[in-house]
C-alpha cells in the first residue's frame, strides 16, 4: 500500500457535535480535544469561492435561505451558521475553505477534504478544490485526502492536481468498488462502518486500499474496527473517543 502518513481519527466535520459543523468554531474544538486530523465539507458558491458547508441548501445550518450554488459569498458571509447549535456559538460565520487551511497550518493539523459539489457541479468543484489544496498545501510535507462520493468530482480533482492523495466515499462498499478505487488512482476507500466487515478490509488491503469508516461514535464499535485493521475512523464522539484512544493525540 502507498505511504499513509494520517492518524487512525478524524474529528468529523470539524467538531463532531460539540460544535457547529464546518465551523471555525468545530475545527478548533477538534483541536481542543486532541484531534491531530479533521474531516469536513467544502462546497463552492455561486461566485466559486470555496467554503465549508455540507448540506445544498442553507436551511439546517445557517439562518439563510435558498441553495448554496445560488448564493453568492458576499450574502453567506453575513449568515449565522452557529445558532442552530447553541446559543454560544450564536453568530459563528460561514468559513472560507482558505482561511481554514490556514489555520489548520498555524497548528500543525492534517485534513480530510471532501469535495462536496452541489448538483451538476461534480467537475467544476473537483477542480477548483483540487486546485486550491494544490497551492494552499503546497509547502506542507503532508498533503490533505481528497474524498467525494462524486466519482465525478474526484476524477476532475486527479486531473487538475494529480499528486493529491485521494479517496472514494461510497456507503456499502463491495468488490466492484475496486475498479473505480483504481480508475481515480485513489489510496482509500472511505465507507460506513456498519457496512464493513474484517474480510471487507482485507480484501480492500489485499488490493493496496487503506479504508476508512464514518461515522464511528462507539468505542467499542471503535475498538472492533482498529482490530480488524481499519486505517480511520470519523467521529462526532470527541471527548469519548480522545479519552478512549490517546493514539488521537498523534500519529498511531
């Protein structure tokens, strides 16, 4: 298998629940909880500037309105994406993709970036993201993982910075799987855990795949998952997962 130089945990979305979810607010609470890897979402809006945000429309996260693809960066900059969550977190903004990767320079953290492209913008993303990690990494020893369930997405990332290590998000993964994993010369197929068992990794590592799990908030589940060789693990369960697993606090 290639070189992997990631940690076994991923705070997911930046916080797990602790935080508003693709917040700067979140990225710091994973930090704050020892995470050395965060996972979260970067999507592009109207006028392409790249931000963290899951969803396609604004509703669930922010106090706005409408879809992302159609909401230009001067009026998403103004949103509360913090509210929702709780009061404290009350006018937290929507953060640029940029400023978060600079931050996460600032503390020496690793990234998981998925590509999240709103509807019929898979290769346009791809690129724009690829693009961006490409020059925001570019004097960084360790790159960050490109994800998607986009196999658009992540094709248009590989051409536009092919040296970007990439993975392939699918829910249940199967031996099939293998063909499209080698088509976007990824290192990882990323899957939920529920759909995965010990022979599953050892087939995916057979063929030279490291494999990841979402959304892990079990220890013991956890624990079961690092035992049949899983190479990483997202969680929104943070305090329990750092107290559980101390190899969060570097590279296991």
């Amino acid at each position: 298998m290639k070189q992997w130089p990631y940690p076994k945990f991923f705070a997911h979305r930046g916080g797990g629940t602790l935080a508003p979810e693709n917040t700067f607010a979140a990225v710091k609470k994973g930090v704050d909880c020892g995470f050395v890897a965060v996972e979260f979402d970067v999507k592009l809006t109207r006028d392409n500037m790249a931000i963290l945000m899951h969803d396609e429309t604004l509703e669930r996260t922010t106090n706005g309105k409408g879809k992302v693809c159609e909401t230009a960066y001067a009026e998403l900059s103004n949103l509360d994406a913090g509210g929702w969550h709780s009061r404290q977190y009350r006018g937290e903004p929507v953060p640029r993709f940029s400023a978060v990767a600079h931050y996460l320079h600032e503390h020496g953290i690793m990234a998981n970036v998925e590509i999240k492209p709103c509807p019929g913008r898979e290769i346009e993303t791809g690129r724009l993201v690829a693009e961006l990690c490409r020059e925001l990494w570019q004097d960084r020893l360790v790159k960050p993982l490109l994800s998607s369930f986009s196999f658009a997405a992540l094709e248009a990332a590989h051409r536009a910075a092919p040296e970007l290590p990439r993975g392939f998000l699918v829910e249940t993964p199967s031996a099939g799987h293998v063909v499209q994993l080698a088509a976007l010369d990824c290192v990882s197929l990323h899957c939920r855990h529920d759909a995965i068992d010990a022979d599953g990794v050892r087939m995916f590592h057979d063929h030279g795949y490291r494999v990841l799990t979402y959304t892990v908030n079990d220890t013991s589940r956890a624990s079961a998952l690092l035992d049949w060789g899983v190479d990483g693990i997202f969680s929104d369960n943070l305090a329990r997962m750092a107290h559980k697993f101390p190899e969060v606090l570097g590279i296991a």
